[in-house]
C-alpha cells in the first residue's frame, strides 16, 4: 500500500457501512475493488485513486443529508450503471449532463450515495 504524503493533501478516506460484507462484495463486483482487512469491522480498499477504508456503523451518507459526494470515474457510463443495478445498488439520479461531462449517482446497499461520472 502506498501513501503519498503531500503537505495538505487528502490522502485517506473513511467510509461508514452498515455491512463491511455487503459493501466489499458491491465495490468489488461493480469497480473491481480489492480489500485488505483490519479485523472484523474495518477493510481498506486499495490502488482506487485515494486509499481509505469501510468501518461498521449504523450511519450513511447522502446529498440530502449534507454530505460530501463521492465521486468515481468510469470510461464507460452506461455499463458501470447497469453493474451497480445488477449488483443491488440503486440508481438515484439517472444520466444527466453538467459542465465538464455526464454522471449519475446512485445508493449503494448500505444506503451511501455516490456519483460516477465521464467525458
């Protein structure tokens, strides 16, 4: 694992899941994510863009609830969107255009929302 330690720089990210499972099974089968375990309430993915980990909780995140958006990249839109309904995520907001490209967000089984975004 490799961190970059640049002065200011967000080089870690914790995510809140209800259930560590489910959210390593959805990344994985979705993006590919890979995993390594800290015990039986943490797991960091790795080699994702930004290091950070899934810690056991009972919260979630959502726009509507003020948080920050997560945002993944993918070269091809439409596919990635159909992964995330077959792998039990649901689509939150469909395709739409903004300055820069097209996105779409979606929760995730453990109620989390992202966005996944292209040119």
């Amino acid at each position: 694992m490799q961190h970059r330690n640049q002065h200011h720089s967000i080089n870690y990210l914790e995510i809140p899941v209800h259930d560590l499972d489910k959210a390593k099974a959805f990344f994985s089968q979705v993006f590919a994510w890979q995993f390594v375990d800290y015990g039986p309430e943490y797991s960091c993915f790795i080699d994702v863009g930004i290091t950070g980990g899934f810690f056991v909780s009972d919260m979630s995140f959502t726009c509507a609830n003020g948080s920050p958006l997560i945002v993944i990249y993918s070269a091809q839109l439409e596919v990635t969107q159909d992964k995330i309904t077959a792998a039990g995520g649901e689509i939150s907001h469909s395709i739409f255009s903004f300055p820069g490209g097209r996105r779409f967000h979606f929760i995730d089984p453990n109620g989390n929302e992202y966005a996944v975004w292209s040119e």
